[in-house]
C-alpha cells in the first residue's frame, strides 16, 4: 500500500511540476515606418503614388522592397542593426531618397516573446525630387505601427 501511495505522489509531483507551454500572445513586433503620401495642392487629401518601387540602400542582396506598386501608404522596415535606413522610391523614373536616422533599444516582452526593438530620436531627411515636403522632420519614438509617422507630399 505504501508502494502505491508513494508511487501516486511521485506522478502527481511530476505532472505538476510541468509548465503549460509558452506562447507568445503579446504582439511583440518590432514596428515599421508607417508613411503616408498626401497631395501636395491639397494637403488634407491622401494622394496614390502609381508604379512605384521601393529598394534600401543598404540591402545586401539590392532587392527591391516593393516593385510597381500603386498605393497611398507604405510599411517599411528600418535596420535595426543600424542606426541609419536609407530608402530610394522611385516613381516615372525619378528616384527620391529618403533617409532615416535614430537610436535604438531592445525591449524585453517576454520568455515566449523574446525581445522588440523601438526606435528613439528618429529624424528624417529627403533629397525632394518628386516629394516635395514631408512632416515631421524629428520623432520621439517609434514603439508601434498601428499609426502613420510621417505624411509625404508629393
């Protein structure tokens, strides 16, 4: 009876001491620049850019990010290695280069989640060929991508 008793407590004291697995619920992603292209008559009123294509100056393999794309908005990643992303968007042949500069920092979510990196001191800088302004010129931060960082005109 001991045997039995004692072998129950020994298979209860193992199932226990497991952990539930972890999984990352938590949306730990590090962010992208959220751009918007706004009209440059019209600065109220959002304005596509057509047939463009997107490629970083510092890609390793010179891919291009996004090739003939027609849209308003634009998600794009920053080098997180880096403390510099330089863009080139090219539209009807003419190529704007935008730069973004900053500092970053590793935010710990969790076990699961691992670490996140946001962006501090962000500023931007644009040759304006075809973009004529752009605003924000500086940034706080960027922790997230559920908002647009910077509104371009063009």
């Amino acid at each position: 009876m001991k045997k039995i008793v004692v072998l129950i407590f020994l298979s209860i004291s193992i199932f226990s001491s497991c952990e539930k697995d972890d999984f990352c619920t938590q949306n730990p992603v590090t962010p992208n620049l959220v751009l918007e292209f706004y009209d440059a008559n019209n600065r109220e009123s959002l304005k596509n850019f057509s047939s463009m294509t997107v490629w970083s100056e510092s890609a390793e393999n010179n891919d291009n990010l996004f090739e003939d794309i027609t849209n308003n908005k634009l998600e794009i990643p920053l080098n997180q290695f880096a403390t510099e992303t330089v863009y080139n968007f090219s539209q009807n042949g003419i190529v704007n280069q935008f730069t973004i500069k900053y500092s970053t920092e590793e935010v710990y979510v969790s076990r699961s989640c691992g670490f996140r990196v946001i962006f501090n001191d962000v500023s931007f800088e644009s040759d304006n060929t075809w973009i004529t302004s752009f605003t924000p010129q500086t940034l706080t931060t960027i922790d997230n991508q559920n908002e647009t960082h910077v509104q371009i005109f063009h």
